[in-house]
C-alpha cells in the first residue's frame, strides 16, 4: 500500500494545518474590528487566497522540494535571498506562538475562571511542560491533531444546524467601504498562515503534477467555507459572552456545549502550539547545522531532539508573555506583528513564481500580490518589524560570507 498522498488527502492535510481552533476566535477579532462586514471579509480573503494557493502548488509541482518558499526564492534569486527566507520564519517565534499561546489560555480562563498574575503562571508552567515532552522526542500525533480538527468542524456544523428559540439579529448585506475590509483582512489573514507547509510536502504526493494545486485549493476552500459560516452566525446570534462563540453553544446547547468549545480550544491550543515549537526548534537546528546560525544551537540529546534550539525558542515565547502581561499588549498586535512577516514570505514567494514560472500564470500571481499588497497596508508600521528583520538577516549573511572569504584568502 503506498504511503504517498493523495490529492483528497493532501486537501485534508491543507485543512488540518490551516483550521486549528482558530475559528473559535478569529470571526470574533474580526467582528470587533470590521462589525457586519466581518463576513464580506472571510469571503473576499477566501476568494483572493486561491491564487495564492494556485501559484504555490504549481511552484510545489514544478520544484518539490523540502524547503518550500526558502527553495523556490533561492531557485529564482539565488542562495543568499533563499537563506534569507528560510532565516524569516524564525523572527515569527516572537509573536507566532504567543498569540497561539494566548488563544488556547482564552479559552482555558473561561473554563476554569483562572485570570491575572495566575493565568500567566499556568502558560509559563504549560512551556515548561512542553520543554520535557520534546526532551523525550514526544509530540503530538497528526491523528489526534486531524482528530480536533474534525471535532471542530463537526461541533461548528452542529451549532450552525441546531435551531434556537432566541430571535436572531438582522444583517442586510452592504457595499463595504475598502478600509474597514482590509483591517479586517489584516487580521483574518492568521487564519490562512501555515498555506506554504504544503509544498514541504509536494515531494510526498503521488502525482505532483496532478494533485498539489487541486489539494491546496480545496483544503482553502473548505476553511474558508467554516470561517465564513462562523462568522455570520456570530453576526446573527449576537452575545455579551467574553468568547462569543461560547455563548453561542451555552444558547444551542446550554452547558456542555460551553465545556466542549472550551475543551477543544485548550487541546486544539496546545497540540498546534507543541508542533509549532517542535518544528520550528528543528528549522533553528538545521540552520545551525549548515553554519548558518551558531553551531552550539544545533546541539541534540540522547533522543537526537535539538534541546538547545527548543530552550532558545522557549526562552523567546516566556520573554514574550511576559511582556504581553506587563504591557498589556493584545491578541491582535501580535496576530498582526505575526502576519507581517508571513506576508513577506509570500509576497518573496510570488516574486519567485513571476521569474520561475510560465506567463500564464501571471494574473494568477499578479492578483495574489494585490492581495498580499493589501494586508501590508493594512498592517501599517508593524510591518516594519518584518522588513528590518529580513534585511538584518540578508546583511547579516552577507558580512558572514564576506569575512569567510576573507579567511580563506589569506596565505
């Protein structure tokens, strides 16, 4: 039996990594910031991200290859700008996981009525945990997390179809004016980070040609499908409830559907955070092991886990919660700090996908750069965080190999 993907698979998988318990609050975030146009934005995000997906899995299909983005930027520009790239992902560890940490604690606060100074404790103790689980080489299976997906989508699907005695809100749709979308965007773009994970992958199917672009496609398709349908429930079931979808299944399905929205959010929360943290100490790790970044992060315990990168990423995520607790910074800013720099992957990838590519594919492309051109401004001056990044790590490659060169010309 073959062990490659196949293309309804592969669309699973794009699914999986995309939904997360995100839904639980994303369509809240965006209510908040965009109000009934929250649900024209899902649909516009939807619709606009397929040429993103389209011209990744062609680059997927024409150039598989384990390194994804970082490889198609090298392909078209060369290795410094492909390493560049690869070193990018690593600036999202400042905000990435604590915003992801600080969704699974939402929902854990009300679940348990825990909040402050001792809310804060419990997601540190929660790294710490996580530190000894990778120690041993242990994560969390895909099964469980395709398992918590599925939960999810079943449970929003079962709040969708159970009717209510309360009388819902009217919404009249209306022409929404361009900054109230693209704030909204900004935000709901979250939703869609992780769409490049896919073409790590593109080695693994059974027919790349065929089924990577079809899978990436689908999988968006279907996510965005869930976030739209959330978020226009959200619109019709109006409520006072901290985590608006919680009040909602206390209305449709009174307590335990309070328990389940929680639960899901916590294990959801903590599985994604845990591969996050997983893979990301591996890509600091194979840096470190090429002599990109210092070789002591490249360093492995007795179970080959790179226990140096994990506590350096960790030591990051703490540092950063802390922050978030003293200052009072919020979701948001870090769910936007975040996108910022995913923004700049893709945007280097569909520059990639213009030189690497046939012709027929620029529309393709050039709509997908509208739309990354369009969260950029949205994002306004924290973009400034992902910009001074990449060129501090293109100059910082630069010098290394400068002075490398340097060395080996001496007699």
């Amino acid at each position: 039996m073959s062990s490659k993907i196949s293309r309804w698979q592969g669309a699973g998988l794009v699914a999986t990594t995309l939904l997360g318990t995100g839904v639980f609050i994303l369509p809240q975030l965006t209510l908040n910031s965009s109000g009934v146009d929250s649900v024209a934005v899902w649909l516009l995000l939807t619709l606009m991200i397929i040429p993103v997906a389209l011209v990744m899995g062609k680059l997927a299909a024409n150039y598989p290859h384990a390194g994804g983005p970082a490889h198609f930027v090298e392909q078209a520009f060369g290795v410094r700008l492909g390493q560049s790239l690869g070193l990018l992902f690593i600036c999202v560890v400042p905000f990435g996981a604590p915003a992801a940490m600080l969704i699974t604690f939402t929902f854990f606060s009300d679940l348990t009525g825990i909040s402050g100074i001792w809310l804060l404790v419990c997601e540190l103790l929660t790294l710490a945990l996580l530190f000894l689980i990778n120690q041993r080489g242990l994560k969390l299976s895909a099964v469980v997390q395709l398992g918590i997906t599925l939960a999810v989508v079943a449970l929003i699907v079962v709040l969708l179809a159970v009717p209510t005695a309360q009388v819902s809100a009217t919404w009249q749709p209306s022409v929404p004016e361009l900054e109230t979308l693209l704030k909204g965007i900004g935000i709901a773009f979250w939703s869609f980070l992780g769409l490049e994970a896919i073409t790590h992958l593109a080695e693994d199917f059974r027919h790349p040609q065929r089924d990577v672009m079809p899978a990436m496609v689908y999988g968006c398709l279907l996510v965005g499908g869930i976030y739209v349908a959330t978020t226009l429930m959200l619109v019709l079931y109006p409520t006072a409830a901290k985590v608006a979808i919680m009040g909602i299944a206390k209305l449709k399905l009174g307590k335990a559907g309070v328990m389940l929205i929680g639960v899901l959010g916590v294990a959801g929360g903590l599985a994604t955070v845990n591969v996050y943290l997983a893979s990301l100490s591996r890509l600091v790790a194979s840096f470190a092991d090429k002599k990109v970044l210092p070789a002591a992060l490249g360093q492995r315990n007795k179970h080959s886990m790179p226990t140096t990168a994990m506590t350096f990423i960790l030591a990051i995520n703490a540092l950063m919660l802390l922050l978030t607790f003293v200052s009072n910074l919020d979701l948001e800013a870090l769910i936007t700090a975040a996108n910022g720099v995913f923004v700049l992957i893709y945007m280097a990838t569909m520059f990639a996908a213009w030189r690497l590519l046939a012709m027929k594919y620029r529309l393709l492309i050039g709509i997908g750069l509208l739309l990354l051109t369009g969260i950029m401004w949205s994002i306004g001056l924290q973009m400034i965080y992902a910009v001074l990044c990449f060129f501090s790590i293109y100059i910082g490659l630069e010098f290394k190999a400068h002075r490398t060169s340097a060395v080996k010309e001496r007699p």
